[in-house]
RNA sequence: GGGCGAAUAGCUCAGCGGUAGAGCGCCUGCCUUACAAGCAGGAUGUCGGGAGUUCAAUCCUCUCUUCGCCCACCA
C-alpha cells in the first residue's frame, strides 16, 4: 500500500500541494494557435470592491467545469478571468473611508482622489482574486485583465467614438436619475422602485391671478410645487372648461402660469383632475412642458438642497423644504388636506437615498437601433438561454428599451472622451491631440475634457472582446470569438447581458456567446436573500474550510438544478464531504489490492478467461453513468451530472461492486486465483475513470487520486475524458446481478425482521426453474458473504412448514427458521405484501383490460405492462401459498 | 398595472407522460480487517384544491388558493 495514503484526504493540503503547481505548469493557458473546436468563456468580472460570496462561489464554480471538462474533452479551452472597476461602489466605498478621515472626495480633488482609488484598487482586486483562486478555478490568470487597463480603456474610447459618430451617441438635455448623495447621475436600472411605501397625498389650492377663484391640485411631493410652471386639466372636464388658459399666481414665488388642457398627462378620475406640472422634476411633466412649451424651473442643487429658485427655501435640503412649504401653505389657508397613499418611492441602488428627476445634460446611447439586433439574435437562435425562461425577460427588457444615460459625476472610470472649446463645441476623439487634428484645432484654440466618466456598464459591456485586444485584430479575436458560454445571475441580464449583446452585434458584427446559463440565485435556509445588513450571509471561504474545497464544489453543483432558487443547507454539503471520504475510503481498499500487479499489466483491459460477470456489471454502470454525466454537463444539468456520479459511486460501487469482488481479491472467488488479475484490472479502469470524469467538479481530490494511481502522468486535467464507448453495454450482467442482489436483499430483509444474529449462516432453500438456479449457484460465495445464506434447491422436496417465505420473480425462497419466528408475525408481514401486491394487480389488470390503452400505448409499454402482471400474479400466488401454510 | 416562477416525505430539494425519489432527520440491529465520516433493515406522501386533454397525468391545458421575484413615469 502507498505509504502516502493517509486515512483520510486532506483538502487543504492538496490546495497547497496543487494550485500553484498547475498554474506554473501552464495547465490553464489558453492557445490560440492549438487545433480543435474552441470553448471559450469571460468571467463576469467581480467588482473590486467585492470579496467572495456565495453567488460568485456557484458562477465560477459552474464556469470551472465548464472549463475543465470541455479542456479533458478535446476542446481548445479558454476562460479569461478580471475584474470590474465598479465605479459608484469604489466612491461609495473611497467616501465612506473619507467621512472617518473628516474630509471628502471634493476637498481631496479629483487627482488625489484617483490616487487613493487606484491604491484601493491594487488592494481590494488582490483579495478577491486570491478568494477566486480557493474556489480551484482555472482561469488563464497571464490574461487577467481590468476594465480599466489601458487596452481595455483604449476600447471604451474607440466605442464611444463609433457610436458618436455613427449618431448612436448624443448629448442632450434630459430629464435624469439624480442621486443627491453620491451626486451623480443613475440610469434608470440602477434606480430601485419601492413598492407601496406609506406615503400621503397632500393637497391644496392654487389661487387664480385674476382673483375669480382656485383650482385644487394634489401631489406627493410639495416641494415641488416650487418648480410648478402650469397646472393641466382635461380638456373636455366640464368643471374647467371655462378657466383653460387663465393664470395661476404662485402663492410663494409670485410667479404667474397658466391652465393648460392636456388630454395625455390627466385622468379627469383621479383626484381633482386638476394637475401640478413641474417640467424640471417629473418625467411626465416634462413630456407636459414640452408639448405646451412651458417653462423648466431646476429647483435643485447637486446636493439635494434647493437653489436660488427655492424663493424662501434656498439652501434648505428637500425633505426640509417639504414640511416648510406645507407649513407656509397652511399659514395662507390654502391647504386642502391629507389623505394616506401607497406609492412607489425610487432609491439609488448604491446609496439608498431617493432618487430625484433632475433636468440635466447629459450623454445618452440611443437605444433602440441596438436593441433591435440584439433581439433578433435571440428569437432566431444564434444566443439560446438557458433556461429559456429568461428570454421572456430579455425580449420584454429589449422590446420597450429607452435611452441610455451614460454620463456620471463620478472621478472613478473612464472619462468622457469629447472635448469642449470656450463656446462650448463639442469634438468628439480618441485624444486631445486625434480631436484637434481630425477638426484642425490651432493651438490658440483652449481645450477641456469632459469631467464626467462613463457608466461602469458601458464597458463591461464590451468585455468579451474587449478582454481579447479590441479594437486590435488579435489572433485571440479571430479564434476564440464568439464566445461558447456566458453564466451569470439573472440579476444582470439588462445591465450587463443585453448590452453585451448589443454592443458585440454593433462592433464584432456576431454575438458574444451561444449560450447564456443563468444560475438561480442562492438563499439562505429561510428563502430569504442573503445580505449583509440582514446578517444571513454565509460565506464560502468558510465552508471551504469546513468541508473542503471539493465537497463545497459538489454541494453547489449536486444544488443547481435549473430555473429555481436554491436555499443554502449545511447539512447538504456535511453530506457530501462524506462522499468525499467515501471515495477516498474505496480508492484507499483498492489501492491495497492493486500494488502487486505490474503498471503495464493494470492498464490492461480484462481478458476474458480472467473476466466475470461483476466485472462486466459494474462497467456497465459505469458506462451509464459517465454517459448521463456528459449529457448532463453539457445541457447545463448541473446537478444530474453529480447525482449520476454520486449514485454510481455510492450505491454500485462501493456498496455491491467492492464487495462482491472481496472474495476474488482474496483469492476465495469460485473461480479461484484466474479471477483477481481481472478485478484488479476493472478498479484500476473504474478509478481511472472515475477520477477523470470527477475533475472538473472536483480538481483538487481527483488531482490527488491521479498522483496515486499507478502508471498515470502529468496533471489530470491534461488527460481526457472516459467516453462511454471505453466500455461495452453489458445487459446481460445487469439483468443477472440485478436478481442476485434482489436475492440478497429478499434473505437480508427476513433476517432483519426475525432478529437472526448478524453472524449465523441461514439455510436457504430455493425452488426454481433450472438456469435461475443455476445462477443463484454460480454466486453462492456472494450469497454467502452477503446474505449470510447457504442455499439449498427444494429440488421436488417439500416446502418445510415452519419457514419464512421471499419471492424474487418467479424463485421462492424459504428460509427454515425454527425457534426464531413468531409465525403470527410472518403471516402478518406476508399478508402486507399480499396486499400491497393485489393493489398493483388490479391496476395493471384494470389497465390491460381497456382496449384502448391496447389500441393506443406503444408496444413496448404494453409488452412490459403484461411481464409485470405475469410477475405480479406469479408472486401472489407463491405469497398465498405461504400464507396457506401458516394457517 | 404588466410579466415570470414556485407549491412533492418532518426539513432542504430532485423528478425528461408509463407502478413516487435523494440527502438530512427518525426507528431497529450491527465496531463485518476501505470507510461508525460507516454497514444492514424499516417507517413516513389525498405529488396545494378543482376541472380538462390523454389508453395513461406529479409531469401537458385551464382555473382557484398561497407564497416569491422581475418590470412599470399615474398626479
């Protein structure tokens, strides 16, 4: 036995003992210039700012097979991993850290603050690339890339450049997401609607200029009725007909605006039927103010305090300004009260505050003409999700698309590359220096870039390409996009899935991958998401730790099944940290029982003279299972794959196939010494195998497996794949083993139930037709070692009277018990087996009786139908039998 | 207001029209020289309710109930 066999596997060690060895091996580099079909896949970059949690665990640990398996299976394999800028949550993070230091990003300015977010950067990506690196991922670490790396930025710029000047790209006036604590601009997916927060619908009276009377208007937010420039009502409401057109004198400001007659924006329902219009700080008003060209009032500073167009409020915050206005109305006896309101509130993702609509100019992508073919590929099959439920949600996201803020207030990210002159042109370029060439900017002309940075997703989007040199027409390019398989979380599929498809149509003229797995998301024991202020997270670095990391893996991937949430259970992965063992605990029996065979000799597939029929059986399993598992990973049937494996390892192998065998390595086999050479063969074949087939959901412990193995060489993952067609269909030994161990069973079952002690032998006596006997003989020293049973032919002998009786098939066994059984007790338990027994009979007798189902069902269903009644009704009546004899 | 999903053993969940499954938990008996991190045996289900399609429904259709989730500019 190897010496370095220890007792039980040890995760962490083989983590030390592997990783690093595999990366300094080259084993993950891609090669673009190697033959073969390609698998090539892009990490969703986790942000900087991130440390591993239980989603990335599952995403990468999914992509990790992915991986490994297609590299064993003769793929050109490729995953290029990296990391995301993440610009709102760097300055969320950078300010946070400020606030502590009593100063902030504006005092630090915009260099400094750069300096720290870079030095944060360097700090924060190291971690959570050394947490992805626990997982065993083998991503081609030499093309790491940033969002943010030169190349990368130098992507983003020729993007924004096509774009612009393509007309897809325009800077305009808008009314946009403004989030007045981090200070920026949000698109609207970044935008979090909360749904039915208590909130009150206030209302008062707008007096007429004229004097002749008021119009009582409603809103949610009275602040705003400082920025209210006309009040519209339905054109064809008879209550106000008569007032379309007269002026309101605004009761704070003074300012006067009219009455308008706008069918869109009122429901002559709702409330008054009289509304408020504030152009600059609602999206329907705006639509208002441009239709009747009125006038747009900004009330507020980037800050969320009102500015000079507050009258009294200037410089107070909004929710102050919101109790004063409703005081001062009050005070002027136009308050027309309150009533309760559910409403919608929406909050910056990142900061949590409430978003203001905010008139600003700002740059947009046009949406829509890169919508239009990225939906198309989708319906006509050229990107397939998986599961197909979530094309539902793409088509519904893509079908009614709106324009695409990308400008933000932030420092952190990559700067708007359009340049302005002192009367306020805009030149659009790669550089200062490509802007004044393309439009012959002298010297003497003074030019400023653009402050702002660009969306984060504006150059995630680009990821799949932009990771392979983009806009450079690189070998990487040419062979490995499109990219094979995205997976990520379905959280992401507007901000970061669609654009991908969107931006990889508009400048790679193909999509960015053929398939888009999207795992479920992963909950905590109660369904509730895990999150940090809820205290529910569990972390995997710790469950690898506690498990290790191979059975942490096996957990994630026995828990993805397709298209459903899953809630996270200890218990799960304790389990499987037992399979783990398990395996080792076989591979170590085996591994005593193979060291005295010449390598060269094991390798060799059994001879037939040294065969058996348990060799034959459990390659058959084997077979199957490595069939099931191949199909399944390759439809993203994660959690087939590893129950398939997990079955046959557990169920077969180790609690048939290991014992079965025992007497043969020992040399005690009935067909003596010739037997071993070929059970030895057939473990060293199935661990062989097994190991291989395991890696990809298990790298480190198959690694381990592979370095104790005679007569393997190099890293596993350098081998291939065990293909079903390694081994033969064997149905005959299926079938065969299949009734000695119902045999076994149906002895086990009586012996437990009449309490026979574990070690005596029974006397079995067996009344059967002349080949089942036959059989069952040939396997008498299994029965034996397993049923603890010496089995004897009734050979036209009388059934003894006093015995207990088990029918498998068409055998009877009688199993004389004397003294031990309480025959009440076995009359008891044949008559639930009876009973159990007549319920099947009659279905399948109620089922073939209808002619139609005789007429209809396929013949095969038919045929087996009638062999399981003759089975049925051939155990009934041994049963009754048995039964009579008690009586 | 739209859309999507879920309901199966005590718990967490698989289940790909043809006699209901796993892990954990529970009961009984076992330290059998790979594994007590184990072995053998056992109990537990109107597959949420109702209707329909089908020879046949846990699975397909409709409906109801109960829970989730996503999208949406109603004052």
């Amino acid at each position: 036995m190897n010496e370095s066999l220890g007792k039980h596997y040890d995760a962490a060690a083989a983590y030390e003992k592997y990783y690093d060895a595999w990366e300094a091996a080259g084993c993950f580099k891609g090669k673009p210039q190697q033959p073969g079909p390609t698998f090539t896949m892009v990490i969703p970059p986790p942000n900087v700012t991130g440390s591993l949690h239980m989603g990335h665990a599952l995403n990468n640990t999914l992509q990790d097979i992915l991986a490994r398996y297609h590299r064993m299976d003769g793929y050109n394999t490729v995953w290029i991993p990296g990391t995301d800028h993440a610009s709102i949550a760097v300055h969320w993070v950078l300010e946070r850290e400020f606030k502590k230091e009593g100063t902030n990003r504006f005092d630090l300015g915009r260099d400094e603050f750069l300096k720290r977010a870079w030095a944060f950067k360097e700090e924060a990506e190291n971690n959570i690339l050394t947490q992805l690196r626990a997982l065993g991922v083998s991503c081609d670490w030499e093309r790491k890339r940033f969002t943010m790396d030169e190349g990368l930025s130098r992507a983003v710029r020729e993007c924004f450049v096509r774009l612009y000047e393509d007309g897809l790209i325009y800077r305009a006036q808008r009314l946009v997401n403004w989030d007045p604590v981090a200070q920026t601009t949000l698109s609207d997916l970044e935008v979090i609607h909360e749904e039915g927060a208590d909130g009150e619908l206030w209302s008062f009276a707008y007096p007429l200029a004229d004097g002749s009377g008021e119009i009582v208007v409603a809103t949610t937010r009275p602040e705003t009725m400082l920025g209210d420039t006309a009040v519209a009502v339905h054109p064809d409401d008879d209550r106000y007909k008569s007032i379309i057109g007269k002026m309101i004198k605004h009761p704070i400001t003074g300012r006067e605006f009219p009455i308008v007659a706008d069918a869109i924006l009122v429901d002559p329902e709702f409330g008054t039927g009289a509304v408020k219009v504030t152009p600059a700080h609602d999206p329907n008003d705006f639509e208002v103010g441009v239709r009747h060209k009125l006038p747009m009032i900004n009330l507020l500073n980037k800050d969320g305090t009102f500015n000079e167009n507050g009258g009294p409020f200037v410089g107070l915050d909004r929710f102050e300004v919101r109790r004063a206005v409703k005081e001062k109305i009050e005070s002027l006896g136009l308050d027309r009260g309150t009533e309760a309101h559910k409403m919608n509130i929406g909050r910056s993702e990142r900061s949590g505050t409430v978003v203001e609509p905010m008139l600003s100019t700002q740059w947009f992508v046009k949406a829509k003409p890169l919508a239009a073919p990225a939906l198309a590929a989708v319906e006509n099959g050229f990107t397939k999700f998986v599961p197909t439920q979530w094309e539902n949600t793409y088509y519904a996201w893509l079908r009614d698309i709106r324009d695409w803020c990308i400008s933000r207030q932030l420092w952190w990210g990559h700067q708007v590359p359009a340049w302005y002159d002192d009367e306020e042109n805009v030149y659009v370029g790669h550089s200062e220096a490509d802007v004044r060439t393309k439009h012959a900017l002298g010297d003497d002309i003074k030019l400023r870039q653009d402050p702002d940075i660009l969306d984060t997703w504006f150059s995630s989007a680009l990821w799949p390409f932009s990771t392979m040199g983009w806009p450079d027409k690189t070998p990487e390019l040419a062979r490995w996009y499109p990219t094979a398989t995205l997976t990520t979380g379905f959280d992401i599929i507007f901000f970061w899935v669609a654009r991908m498809m969107m931006m990889g149509q508009y400048l790679m003229g193909s999509v960015p991958f053929k398939d888009v797995y999207i795992h479920a998301l992963i909950r905590d024991k109660n369904g509730d998401k895990m999150s940090k202020t809820k205290g529910n997270v569990v972390n995997p670095l710790e469950m690898i730790d506690k498990y290790g990391c191979d059975a942490f893996r096996f957990t994630l991937t026995a828990f993805a099944a397709q298209g459903r949430d899953m809630r996270w259970d200890e218990n799960r992965a304790e389990g499987y940290s037992k399979f783990v063992n398990k395996i080792w605990q076989a591979f170590r029996f085996t591994m005593s029982h193979i060291g005295d065979v010449e390598p060269s000799e094991l390798q060799k597939f059994p001879a037939a003279e040294t065969d058996s029929m348990y060799n034959r059986w459990i390659r058959h399993k084997l077979r199957e299972a490595i069939l099931q598992y191949g199909t399944s990973i390759k439809e993203y049937r994660f959690n087939e794959a590893a129950n398939s494996i997990y079955h046959f390892i557990w169920d077969e192998l180790c609690d048939w196939y290991l014992e079965l065998v025992k007497p043969a390595l020992y040399g005690k086999a009935e067909h003596g010494e010739a037997t071993k050479l070929g059970v030895q063969q057939t473990l060293y074949l199935v661990f062989h195998s097994l190991a291989r087939a395991l890696h990809p959901v298990m790298p480190f412990f198959t690694e381990e497996l592979w370095a104790q193995l005679p007569a393997t060489e190099g890293y596993i993952m350098n081998a291939t794949m065990p293909k079903p067609e390694d081994f033969a269909s064997e149905h005959e030994a299926a079938k065969e083993i299949d009734f000695l161990q119902s045999t076994i069973v149906a002895v086990r079952r009586v012996r437990a139930e009449f309490g026979v002690p574990v070690k005596e032998n029974v006397e079995v006596l067996v009344r059967t037709d002349a080949s089942s006997w036959e059989t069952m003989a040939s396997h008498s020293v299994a029965l034996s070692n397993l049923a603890k049973a010496t089995m004897k032919a009734l050979d036209g002998g009388s059934v003894p009277e006093k015995s207990a009786t088990e029918v498998v098939t068409d055998t009877e066994l009688f199993l004389p018990l004397e003294g031990l059984i309480d025959f009440a007790a076995e009359k008891v338990r044949l008559e639930k087996d009876l009973k159990k027994l007549d319920k099947e009979i009659n279905g399948l007798r109620k089922q073939l009786g209808n002619q139609k189902f005789l007429n209809r069902a396929p013949n095969e269903i038919v045929a087996d139908k009638k062999s399981q009644l003759s089975d049925a009704e051939g155990r009934e009546t041994r049963v009754k039998a048995a039964i009579e004899r008690l009586s």
